[in-house]
C-alpha cells in the first residue's frame, strides 16, 4: 500500500503533526500502538509559544473551554509561605508575546487535538499499529507493521491496513515521521546509536478537584516550591476546577531497577512500581522542613502516580533529527527533563516547521526533511540543555540554594520571564 506520509504515534506531537499538516492539505496516516487513548499523564503548561501556533489551527474555543489561565507563576523556598519570586501571566504578558499561558490536562489536550485532527479530514487514524521495522530508500520508506487483533486479543503481523486482508503487504511512504514518544521504535530502528538512560528523578503526579481543598489551599497560579534534592509544583487544570500537583523528588535508582533501565529497548511507562514503605521514604523526604500548607496539601491528596524520569543527550545536529526520508519529532526527537515545562510545546513547534517545509513541494522530499531538522535542532537542543539546567537550580543545596534564593529575590522576574523561549516564532 502506497502513501505520502506516516506519522507513527498519536500523542502530543503526532496529533499535532497531523493537524499543521492537515491544514496545508497534506494526508497524512497515523499509527497508534494503543488500541484506545486513555486518559494518562496528568497537568501540561503551555506557554505563548505553544497556544500561539494552536490558536492558530482553530483551537483557541477548545482551550478556553478545556484550559485555564494561571495569573502568575510564584517560586518560593519549600519552607517559607512568601514568594522569592513573582511573574505576571496577565495582559501585559499576553500583549508581549501575542498568545496567553495555559495550563490544561494531557487527556483534554489530546482529546481537542484529535477532534481537530477529525474535523480537517485529512487524517487516517489506524489504533492498535505497531511499528516493527522500517527500511528507508531513496525511492520510499517500507514500513512493517504489527495490527493488533481486537476479534481474538491476539496479534499478528501483516503490511495492510486493511482489516480482512490475509496477505501480508509493503507498506510504502514518501516519508516516515517518528512521533513516537521517549521510547520511540523509530529512533531505535532508524538511529540505533542513540540512546535514553533513567535518570535519579521521579516525579510522583496526582490531580485533585479544588472544590475538596480548604480555600488556602486553592489556586489559580503556578507555584514552584524549591527544596534539597527536591521541588513541588501544582497550578490549576480543567477551567481551574482541579489542580494538578507533582513532586519531583531525586530518588537513587536500585540495582535492579538499573539493570531494567540497560534493556534494549529502553520504554518509558506512566506508572513506575514503587513499594509502599519506599514512597513514604520519598515523602519524607519531600516534607522535610516544608511549609505548614504544603504538608496540608500532601495530606488532602489521597493517591499518588510515580513516574520515573528519562533524558537524553541535547542534540548534536540535524542529523540526529533527519535521515534520508525518515525525521523524528517531539520527544522522539530530543527527549528532555520536565523543568522546563516546555515537552509537549517542542512537540508542538515542531509540527509546525514540519508541516510548513513538507509543504515546499517543488523541493525534493528528503530536503523537505533536511531543512526541517536544520530549522529546528539547535532550538530543542537549547531547551534541553536548559531543563538540565534548571534540575540543579530547583534542587540545590547548601550555598548553592543560598544563590539561587538571593538570585531570585533580586531578579526574580527578569529570571521567570523567557523572551528567547516564549517569544520565539
């Protein structure tokens, strides 16, 4: 079966990827592992940069139905109630970058970007495919797929997409996009000698409706609480009904777990299995010496998600983002640490250069690529290295913490306020 592109993976970035494709009049296929999305991950933060470029695909009526809108972003010492540092998320915010700050579940940002993706038509969406091979040509790329079988539970591999067929066929694209998340099959089959590696961060999420809180503890702000080895940060989700919370806490990886983590291929999942007594190790060590409204908060909360952290490299060069007619895109292109806030907003920007010089069509396909990749690499890998970044600024300790402290109280807002980030176009 011949086809002009396919995306594999249906998440933030290829969702999105379809979507700024879709627009331009591209169609596109799209591959999901899952045989249903389900409601996983928990809060995102979007800045100017992100919800300027998903204004434009015709979603600013779906954010303001599914997002909210955090009046400032606060970073305080984990043990003290006033704020070291202080930014506006109001108008003079939205007037400097041209788009507002969002804050929005995984679930409801992946829900208004498939009903986008559906309402263009230019999309045809295959659920339960899994990518198992891929052979790049200067003609095509020939792409092996594995079809769940939803009759019998049972999985079979075949090259068709069509249900009854019983002949196993070549898959064929001008263009394969790996959208594929941190675990992506088409960075391991297509760029081998790239790797992840687990990192000592777990970040332990859980949701709550505000209505349940105590009214001191209900907020329409991001608030960053920065402790040793360890930071919390909760900020309103769902039109600001709930609040997303997460503590990200440096937890040593165990020999076991290590040698899991040297595995080929390396999968990231949502939910990391934590024995009990270990968790409330972690949350002991969380609270220690944490504000009185923190440890109100950590008692309100009556489950928690640990999820294990995974990075990679920055980004050496276009090379690692495109290769003949294969390109990667989001966080199968450059995974980075969330202290940044910026995942799901690199995914977003890079389905936007994607679809405007894939629509370059008097240049070759594999240029198309090319220049997408050249037009994006040094970007990610600038956020990337700045995630890193901010890692051991959230988490110092000792007269480190002391710096970053006064830093912040004498420069906080120029600190929290990123013109080469939000302002980028």
């Amino acid at each position: 079966m011949s086809m002009d592109v396919v995306i594999a993976g249906a998440g933030m970035g290829g969702l999105s990827a379809s979507i700024a494709m879709g627009l331009k009049g591209q169609q596109t296929t799209l591959l999901e592992r899952r045989e249903v999305f389900g409601e996983v991950g928990a809060g995102i933060q979007l800045g100017p940069n992100s919800t300027r470029l998903l204004q434009s695909w015709g979603l600013s009526k779906a954010l303001e139905t599914y997002a909210a809108w955090p009046s400032h972003i606060e970073v305080f010492r984990l043990d003290q109630q006033n704020a070291l540092a202080r930014l506006s998320l109001g108008e003079s915010f939205k007037a400097r970058y041209g788009a507002p700050y969002a804050t929005i579940h995984r679930a409801d940002l992946q829900a208004i970007l498939y009903e986008r993706m559906q309402a263009i038509g230019q999309t045809h969406l295959c659920m339960g495919a899994s990518l198992r091979d891929l052979k790049s040509t200067e003609q095509s790329v020939q792409i092996q797929v594995q079809m769940q079988d939803q009759n019998s539970g049972s999985s079979k591999t075949r090259f068709s997409f069509e249900r009854e067929s019983s002949t196993p066929q070549n898959l064929q694209a001008k263009a394969l996009i790996g959208a594929d998340g941190v675990s992506s099959d088409v960075r391991r089959l297509h760029w081998p000698l790239r790797h992840i590696h687990a990192t000592p961060h777990l970040a332990y999420r859980t949701t709550i409706a505000q209505k349940l809180l105590p009214l001191k503890l209900r907020q329409s702000c991001v608030q960053v609480h920065c402790g040793p080895q360890m930071h919390w940060v909760h900020y309103p989700i769902r039109s600001g009904e709930w609040l997303n919370i997460v503590a990200l806490i440096e937890a040593p990886i165990d020999d076991a777990h290590l040698q899991d983590t040297l595995q080929t291929p390396l999968q990231q999942t949502w939910l990391e299995h934590i024995p009990l007594e270990l968790s409330r190790q972690h949350f002991r060590l969380a609270l220690r010496g944490a504000h009185s409204d923190l440890q109100d908060l950590f008692r309100a909360v009556g489950e928690w998600s640990p999820w294990r952290l995974f990075d990679a490299n920055p980004l050496q060069g276009a090379h690692q983002m495109a290769k003949g007619r294969v390109a990667l895109l989001g966080d199968a292109a450059h995974p980075m640490l969330p202290f940044l806030a910026q995942g799901a907003g690199m995914s977003i920007e890079d389905a936007a250069l994607l679809a405007q010089h894939w629509s370059h069509v008097e240049q070759d396909e594999t240029l198309r690529l090319e220049r997408y990749a050249q037009s994006r690499w040094l970007r990610n890998a600038q956020v990337q290295k700045r995630a890193r970044l901010n890692a051991s600024v959230f988490h110092a300790r000792g007269m480190l913490s002391g710096l970053r402290n006064l830093g912040l109280s004498l420069f906080g807002e120029r600190l929290l306020d990123m013109p080469w980030l939000y302002g980028y176009r």
